[in-house]
C-alpha cells in the first residue's frame, strides 16, 4: 500500500487510534502504574474531501486513574502534529517532543 494510503482502509486496523493514537494509550497506564477505570472516546470527521470514507479523521478521549489521574489525549489523521506528550502534576510537568518518532516514509 502506498504511504499516501496507509491507515486510510477500513479492513486494516489503522485508523488514527490504532496506528499513532495507541502509543498514548499505551504509555498512560504505564505511567500512573493503574489500568483507567473509566475511558470515554468519540470520534470525528471534518475533512470530507473522500480520504476519510472508511475510517475516522480523529479520535479524541479521556481515562480517568483510581488515583484521580484524568488523561485527555487526541490523534488525528487530518493535520500535521509532532506527536507530543504533556504531564501537568502538582509538582512539575514532563514534556516530551517529538513522543513517537517515526520515520519510516521519510
């Protein structure tokens, strides 16, 4: 498949969640050490110029940690994003950018 096209077939599980948006999702139990105890997502699509026919543009959703940790995370398909991620805690904040380097059609 031509690197124009990937993530953008219904029968291949990449849309934005499974393909830039899971490295979030996999990385926030690993750092408040719990899995969520409740997720809530939606998704979304703005451009409707036919990329988007079979999957979703965006995925946006919150988890919330037993700890009282709430994450709200974004991933999309329909804009150029660095791919960062941010920590506000009560005694500082982490920043890391670019977060999912990947390089592959470079």
């Amino acid at each position: 498949m031509a690197p124009a096209k990937c993530g953008l077939n219904k029968k291949l599980p990449e849309a934005p969640l499974f393909d830039v948006g899971i490295y979030s999702l996999n990385r926030l139990p690993l750092i408040s050490r719990r899995e969520p105890e409740h997720f809530s997502a939606f998704v979304s699509t703005i451009d409707h110029d036919g990329r988007f026919n079979e999957v979703e543009e965006s995925v946006s959703w919150t988890m919330k940690f037993p700890s009282g940790i709430v994450a709200a995370c974004n991933t999309t398909y329909g804009a150029s994003m660095n791919g960062f991620f941010h920590v506000h805690g009560s005694k500082g904040w982490i920043n890391a950018a670019p977060a999912f380097n990947y390089d592959a059609f470079a």
